[in-house]
C-alpha cells in the first residue's frame, strides 16, 4: 500500500528543479450564489489555497455546497458546486493529493473527495438515517501505521460526542465511536492535528462554556477538557511541539466585559496556562485564528461591522489589533498563517449590486498589511541528489543566498525539518519515505521551491 501511494504522489507532484515564486499579496472576490457562506479553507506547501462553504438564493433557501481552488496569485483554477441540497464545514488535503470535504447532504451526514488538480470527484460517503446531523470536522490521522479521516459528527441540541473513521482513498466506512457518559449541548466546529497521530476538536457547550476533545490513536487515549469558560470558540491550533492552544472569547460576569483568550495545554490536556486581553468595544465578533509559527497567534472577526484582525504575541504578553478598511463590507471567517511569514484571510464581501455576500480572499504580510514588494533573487538551486536516501544539498550560486534558510514540508505541509543555512549537505535519514517539499528562503520570504524524493 505504502509503495502504491508514492507512486501516486510521484504522479501527482511533477519535480520542478527549479522554480521561482513571489510574494504576490492578492485581494479576490469570488461569487457562487445570492449568498455566500465560506466556512473552512486550507492551504498546501506552494500556497494554493482551497475553501468550502455553500450559497444559497436570495431567500437564504436552496442551500448547495462548493469547494473552490486558487493559487498563490488569488486566481481562480477550479470549483465545484453541488446540484443537491447541501452543506460543506470543514475540509483537509489526504496523504494521496486529494481534498476531504465534510458537511451534509440530503439532511444526512456526507464526505466526498476530490482530486486537488482539476476538482474531479473521486468518492462520496453519506450516512443513512443521520437525519439533521452533519459531519463538521474532517482530519486525516495515522492510525495504527494507516491513513484515515476522522470526521465529528454533530447537530443542534443536546447530542453525544460521535467520531467516525473512513477510508481517505476509497471512501469506506472503518469505524466509529460514541461517548455513552457525556453529552453536550452546542456545536462541535473546529479540529487541528496536534502530530499525525493525536486530532483535537473544539466546540461550544452549554451556559457559555466551550469543550476540547483529544484522541491520541497512538495511545488509544481519548481525553475532555471542558467547561471552561468560553462564548465561542475561534479555533484549535498546535503551538509548539508538545502543546496546543485554544482561541475563544468569553464575557467575565464580575464586570460584564468581553475578553479575547489564549489558553495552551499540553497535548494530554495537562499543564493549562493563557492570557486573557480584554476586548474595548461594544460591537465585535471573533470567529477564526491562525498561527504564524514562533511568532503570532492571528485571531479574525469584526469591530463594528469592519474587517478586524488581532495580533497575540507567541509568549501571550501581548495583544495589537487592526481594522482593515474595504470598499465593501467584510466580515472574517477564518486565517491562516504561512510558512513564509505571510497570512491568508478569508471571509464574506456585502455585494452592493444585489445586497447578498460573496467570498474574499485575502493574502496580507505578516503586519496584516497587502503589500506589492518582492523579494526575488535571480539565481540557480540545484537540489541534490533527487531521488535522495540519507542526504541532499541545497546549493546556490548567488552570494546574496548565501545565508538563506529553508525548511521541509512534507506531502500535508507540516514541517519536519528546517535546515538554518543553506549549501551544505542535510541528513534526511529519519525521514519516512515519501515526496517532500524545500522552501528557499531569504528575509522572511519563499524564493524557491524545490521537490524531492525520500527512497
């Protein structure tokens, strides 16, 4: 199974030796139906970004779901729409280089996948007899030394929390597992994998209080942290290498004021420290976080009916936030953060011309600012050797690269390697087998992108 799915990514991930990329900062808009409704994007390690969510008509009925790609211009490569009534939350890239999209359809809970170059679908789940639940996260974990998607089942109400496993390459159903004992009351809408083996997923309970959930396939352990004190959850991100944070918001009854919070656990739910900044306006919404790594914590939303951005410094100390002014009204949905240092927002556009809403996407610098400057260094990498089993050099002629750095993402985009200077041999023995990715970069910026082999 192993060497059939590198075949398929030596298929799918042409190598480039030699490939320059820009930082192209881009503002696209993006219409689907009278109103739009993203929900969860994701990105890839060259920055191509792909986003779910579902439109409907101008008397918000008619609900069909779509998943849409662009590259790391803002352009438009492909969509998807659904022709039946349908949901998509949430969204995630399988090992194999296709996409997971997790929603409803027909009222039941449903997956489907596509292929991430030209949006062909490759297999659909759907849930029988899952009357008005959805499927609202979707992750792809090892279990057991096998890929599979871990998808959360939830609904409006009182319910049980209720996990299930597919197949990412055929779809199949594997298994699932019910938490008899506790119920909670509230949705459940945000997931993160802390390592490939342990997902967290967050949600709101009831009386204003949020809950983290932790299966560790690794272990088999499945832990709670709830009932802490949270009017919403902005999401779960991995902080570090053996922590996780949660971003929420909730109102401290002793004064009746708002507060943004930055809570870190350990990865078994153990060892809980955070921040909390108090937010000093009457009208605001938080509704996603990112995480530029070692740096910030990106928090997004709105302050009185404007684009907002918050900024918490990575030791939690410290909180900026900023109003991005728009020609139209925007609200943000979700950010994410960038290898590269750069961020990209995404949320609704008011559509002036027939007062419904369409997507935006936006890619700013790490400032939260859309900048036009380029960093681009006209010099050869060479890569090698490529196929590589226990070492590659990273080698340019430029002497303006001389100190460059690069990191290795692999085929998920996670980082499992950064490498401080360049031009010098790099071990890779520990590396699993696999297609992996080097980002070049110089001052903060991805110059180059280079793909190789592990065999």
């Amino acid at each position: 199974m192993k060497n059939q799915t590198y075949k398929l990514l030596i298929l799918i991930f042409v190598f480039v030796s030699e490939q320059a990329i820009s930082q192209n900062y881009y503002n696209s808009t993006f219409d689907f139906g009278y109103y739009d409704n993203p929900t969860a994007f994701v990105t890839d390690a060259v920055e191509s970004i792909y986003t779910c969510g579902w439109y409907e008509d101008e008397n918000n009925q008619n609900k069909k779901g779509f998943v849409i790609k662009t590259d790391n211009n803002g352009e438009e490569l492909w969509r998807v729409t659904m022709d039946e009534p349908s949901e998509f939350y949430a969204l995630c890239i399988i090992h194999t280089g296709s996409i997971a999209v997790a929603g409803s359809r027909n009222n039941h809970c449903f997956m489907t996948a596509f292929n991430i170059d030209n949006g062909e679908e490759l297999w659909q789940y759907e849930e029988e007899g899952s009357d008005d639940n959805w499927f609202a996260t979707v992750n792809e974990v090892i279990d057991s030394n096998e890929y599979k998607l871990h998808t959360v089942k939830t609904k409006l109400g009182y319910h049980h929390m209720w996990y299930y496993l597919l197949n990412p390459v055929t779809g199949s159903y594997l298994g699932e597992y019910k938490d008899a004992v506790n119920t909670i009351y509230g949705l459940t809408y945000a997931s993160a994998l802390m390592t490939p083996q342990i997902v967290w997923t967050s949600g709101d309970a009831n009386g204003g209080n949020g809950r983290i959930f932790s299966k560790n396939y690794e272990s088999g352990d499945y832990f709670q942290w709830h009932n802490f004190m949270a009017e919403h959850i902005a999401g779960v991100q991995k902080y570090s290498e053996n922590r996780g944070c949660v971003v929420d918001y909730n109102r401290w009854s002793v004064n009746g004021k708002y507060y943004l919070d930055v809570l870190t656990m350990k990865f078994d739910i153990s060892e809980i420290y955070g921040n909390s900044f108090m937010i000093p306006h009457a009208e605001f919404t938080i509704t996603g976080s990112g995480i530029i790594k070692n740096d910030k914590i990106l928090v997004t939303g709105t302050i009185s009916q404007q684009l907002a951005l918050w900024f918490v410094d990575y030791d939690l100390t410290n909180v900026k936030e900023k109003i991005i002014s728009t020609e139209n009204q925007r609200s943000g949905i979700d950010i994410l953060g960038l290898p590269s240092t750069d961020m990209i927002l995404m949320g609704t556009e008011e559509d002036p011309i027939n007062n419904g809403t369409n997507l935006f996407l936006m890619k700013l610098n790490r400032n939260g600012l859309v900048s036009t400057d380029e960093n681009v260094i006209s010099a050869e990498i060479n890569l090698y050797p490529n196929p590589a089993t226990n070492k590659i050099t990273i080698k340019s002629n430029s002497h303006e690269l001389h100190n460059a750095n690069a990191i290795i993402l692999n085929s998920m985009g996670e980082t499992v390697k950064i490498v401080p200077n360049i031009n010098k041999p790099v071990t890779i023995i520990n590396l699993p087998k696999g297609l992996y990715i080097v980002l070049i970069l110089n001052k903060n910026k991805i110059l180059f992108d280079q793909k190789f082999i592990k065999i």
